[in-house]
C-alpha cells in the first residue's frame, strides 16, 4: 500500500483553481521544439530563439453548484429508495417462508 495522503489529488483541490503549471515539464518542451526547429532549419543561416510565454487558460465559471437543491432535483428518488429496499427484502422473507413452508 501507497501512502497517497500527502500527494495532492484532483478531486481534493478547488476546481477553481487553474492547472499546475510544471517548470520543469515546459523547460522540457521548449528544448524538444527547440531541436525539432534545429533539425528543419539546418541549411539555413540564423534561426531565431524561441522565446517560451507560459500562460493559463481561461476557465469558465463553474455554475455545476450554484443554487442548487439537491432534494428539489432528485429527493423522491432518495425518499422512494429506502422503502423500496424494505419491500424488496420484506418479499424475499415471505418467499424463504413460503418455499420453507412456515407460512
């Protein structure tokens, strides 16, 4: 077993906040289009820097939780679930007593 306790995961951060940014990831990036460049402009005389601008996206207003309530949406079907649970299993011990004959 893995101790992931102190490893930040997606479903515990705001999903407000914007993406990580990783440094060292974009440093990676620049230098690999930097020798893809290279390679294709190899018969030519000056090739010019890339210059590497990180930036976040844009990100829209999450408007998944606002105002909602969650028992006007979808609460009959939290109150029909439990008494039909009841029912089920209620069905289940008339049919045990019937095949075992006690009723």
């Amino acid at each position: 077993m893995y101790n992931t306790s102190l490893v930040p995961n997606e479903y515990q951060t705001d999903p407000k906040l914007p993406y990580p940014v990783y440094d060292s990831i974009s440093k990676l990036k620049a230098i690999i289009d930097s020798g893809i460049a290279d390679f294709y402009y190899q018969g030519e005389d000056e090739v010019a820097p890339m210059q590497v601008e990180i930036q976040n996206y844009p990100s829209p207003k999450i408007r998944f939780a606002e105002g909602v309530d969650v028992v006007d949406a979808d609460g009959i079907l939290y109150f029909f679930i439990a008494p039909m649970v009841v029912f089920v299993i209620m069905i289940g011990e008339m049919a045990n007593e019937k095949d075992k004959k006690l009723r």
